[in-house]
C-alpha cells in the first residue's frame, strides 16, 4: 500500500529485523536515544502489529506521530489512536499495538526506566480478532 | 506571526505561565505525560526561546515535531532544528532552545529521570545574540 498521504515525521530508520519473530507484517525501527532514556521510533506497513506482551516492572509510553493504528489491552476494546494520540503502559497490563488496515502507522515508543525491566513476548493477535476492527 | 503551515502534532496546550519568567516571548505547555516518564509538548511562537540553562542530575531530550528552531550549547554555535530532529542533552550542560525568528517551532521534551534533578536558570539570551541566528 501507498505511503501517500503519510507524514513519518522521524525517520524510519531499518526493517525492524530484532523482533520481527514478535510481530506480524512488515515493521520498522530507529533508534532515537538509547542514553538517558529510551526511544525508539516504530513504523508499522497496513496490518502490521505487534504479539500480545506485557512491560514487566518498566512501562512504555507511546507518542503517535503519524497514520492511523490501534492500541488494546487483553479483555478490553481496541483504541484508534491518531497522530497527537498518547497511551501511557503501565507495567504488568498485557497488550499489542499497530497498524490499522488502510493506513501505515508511526508512534514513537518511549521506554520507562526501571531496574528489572524486560518484555514477555506472548501469542499473535490472530486474524479473526483483527479482522473485526474498523 | 501566523501559524500556516505549522502542523503542532500534540496540542498545543496553554500558554506556559510556569515558566514565563524563564522564557522571552510566548510559548505553550502541554504535558503529555507525567507518570513514569515525564514529556511535555512545548510550543514557540517565533523569537520565543528559553533562557540559558542547566539540568542537573537528570538531562533532557528534545524529539523536534514541527516548524524550525534552535538548540545551542554554551560556546558553541547554534544549531538548528528542524522535525524529525533530536537533541539528547546530557546533564550539566549550559544550553537553551527556541524558535526561529520566522517561524513557530515545537519539541517534545522528555525529562531523564534522576535522584535529585532539577533545573538551574540562567540569564536570557540577548537581542544581540539571537539576532546573529539565521
């Protein structure tokens, strides 16, 4: 699909290779600031997300920036989230983000500091269940 | 100045009368975030900047997300910012940042927490000094 229309204000940097076992579709990843705090920028290609995980004692913060994608948290309904759009992750809350399927999708991923901090990887956001977001 | 063309991604917030005292010219606060990360939107009107400053302990990072501005360390030349920029400014360095004379300009500044952070202010940046910016 077209990136017309799509506004990647940070650059996209490369396919995001390192975990792209965790994702389904095509993502990408650069690296904004890996000192003091964490940053990252992620851009998802339409239908593109990421599995269901869980921040474990640090959260996440995620700052969209372009497109148009989603975020949900296990038991609730799906967010769209749109540029200017800001979802604070606290640890433990299992979740997944990305792409809506018309649209690509860039939000940067701020990474909460916290000793200890790791992701639990957990099983894909199947078809079925993104089939029936809007 | 009028805003076209200035495309504020995160809104813009309220006028920052916090911090007016620390600023020449108007600028805007939006605190996107205040629990595990700190992050807030800051927005300039054009010739709008902060006054020489430190942070202590804890740096800052600015993600640059519109229109044109500054960032200058002390004894250094300015550098300027464009979106997409970002400017990882580690702790107990002399800077400020602001827009350009021409332009609104907005960054994204995330605070790097620390034990014991805090901002010294200093003085403003003068006329003479801004002006030899282009």
């Amino acid at each position: 699909m077209s990136m017309r229309g799509f506004n990647n204000i940070f650059p996209i940097g490369n396919k995001n290779d390192a975990y792209a076992e965790y994702f389904i579709g095509q993502s990408y990843l650069n690296m904004l600031s890996t000192t003091g705090v964490t940053i990252g920028n992620v851009t998802f290609e339409p239908r593109a997300r990421n599995n269901w995980h869980i921040h474990h004692n640090g959260g996440q913060i995620l700052l969209v920036t372009a497109g148009r994608g989603y975020f949900q948290e296990w038991g609730k309904p799906a967010r769209v989230l749109y540029p200017g759009d800001v979802v604070n992750i606290p640890p433990g809350v299992k979740h997944w983000h990305g792409a809506a399927p018309d649209s690509w999708f860039a939000h940067l991923a701020v990474e909460v500091p916290a000793v200890g901090a790791y992701n639990e990887w957990l099983e894909p956001v199947s078809e079925e269940e993104y089939n029936k977001l809007k």
